[in-house]
C-alpha cells in the first residue's frame, strides 16, 4: 500500500489542472453564487419596501436591482449547463493548465487519496507538459476550436463572478445602511403596541418609552 502511495504521489502531474480555474471549481463557485443570489433576491422581495426606500424610493430601480439578481442566477445555470458539454469539458482543464504558467498554482490528481494537491514548481512544469502532449493531438483547426471555447467560457464566468461581486457589495451597503433604521422603527412599534395597551397612560412606563423612542428618530424618518 504505501508502495502504491508513493507511485501514485509521483504520477500526480499526469492530470494537472489550474489552481481556481477548472471545471470543478467553476462550478462549485457558480452553484455559490446561483445559491446566494437566490437568497438575495427572496430578502429583497420579502423586504421590499425597505430596498425601495434605500433606492430614494424609485420602485423601478428597486425592480430592476431584483431583476440584476435573476438574470445573473440565469447565467450562471446557462454556464453550468455549456460545461457539462463534453467538446468543452474534455479539453478545458488541459488547455488552462497549459497556458496557466506563472499566473496560478498548478494541481496534480493523487487516484490513492482520490483528491488534488498543489504541485511544486518542477512537478507543475511536468503536469503542463502531460497537458500539452494531450492538446498536441488535435488538428490545428480543433485546437483552435477548443481555445475560441474555453476563452469563451472563462470570459462569460469572470464577468459572472465581477457582476456578482459588485451587485452583491452594492446590496450589503443598502442593508447595512438600513439594518439599524429597520431596528429602531420595529422597536417604536412595539412600543407603540404596549403603550396602546394601556390607553397611552400619561404616567406610563410604556407611553414614556414609546415617546423616547418617537423622538430620538432621525429627520428623514418624518421626511419618508
């Protein structure tokens, strides 16, 4: 067994694959952002008045930004769904891992622990040589082809993951900017309710808190 450890830790090279940017990592982090943009949108619906009032109340803006969310959970299944092809699949890991030198780490496949491990430098160089000898089979026409394919779906899934990024920071600030204005007004309501409970008591620990509450809001609060 540990002989059959050793040969399979110096054959690691035979399937390299770049660091980050392979077909399985593309599409765990599609799956993440499909999920999470699901997730933000059904927060968005759910609290739709609040992103309505943190757009400066324009109920267009609101839509579209819910609609951003959707279009871009679309893309990422319109990718998913190109890489599961097999003219794309079989040549992707192989062409990144070639033309990835000295711009990401290079993985090597252990078929003992059935896992990938970084490669050192001279064991990434060896892996890129086993994918060039692969990509040097094809006609100069297929590898052509397969290089406008795999530049295609590396544009469409960087500008996938830049959408994201940007629409997903754009929404943590409108949140953030709102959690502890939604706060206070939940609080004033309940306030609100207990100090009705006791027909507004002029005396009254309810009533007096309600209206501490009432006048610690900020100006915009009478404004919106």
């Amino acid at each position: 067994m540990k002989t059959k450890a050793e040969q399979a830790r110096n054959l690691r090279f035979k399937k390299g694959i770049a660091q980050g940017f392979n077909l399985s990592e593309i599409q765990d982090e599609l799956y993440e952002i499909s999920n999470q943009c699901a997730d933000i949108r059904w927060i968005a619906e759910g609290d739709e008045d609040t992103l309505i009032a943190a757009l400066d109340g324009n109920e267009e803006d609101a839509y579209e930004f819910r609609m951003m969310f959707s279009d871009l959970d679309y893309e990422c299944e319109q990718i998913s769904t190109l890489l599961n092809e097999e003219h794309v699949t079989e040549y992707f890991d192989d062409f990144f891992c070639r033309v990835a030198g000295g711009c990401m780490d290079i993985l090597g496949y252990d078929t003992v622990e059935e896992d990938y491990f970084e490669l050192t430098r001279f064991e990434g160089g060896l892996a890129q040589e086993e994918s060039e000898k692969r990509l040097i089979r094809l006609t100069k026409q297929e590898l052509l082809k397969a290089a406008e394919q795999c530049f295609g779906i590396a544009s469409a899934f960087l500008n996938v993951r830049y959408k994201f990024d940007y629409l997903k920071a754009t929404f943590d600030i409108i949140r953030e900017e709102n959690t502890s204005y939604l706060e206070t007004i939940k609080g004033i309501e309940n306030a609100y309710e207990k100090a009705a409970a006791q027909d507004f008591s002029l005396y009254g620990k309810e009533t007096r808190e309600f209206e501490r509450l009432v006048a610690e809001l900020p100006p915009r609060a009478w404004i919106e």
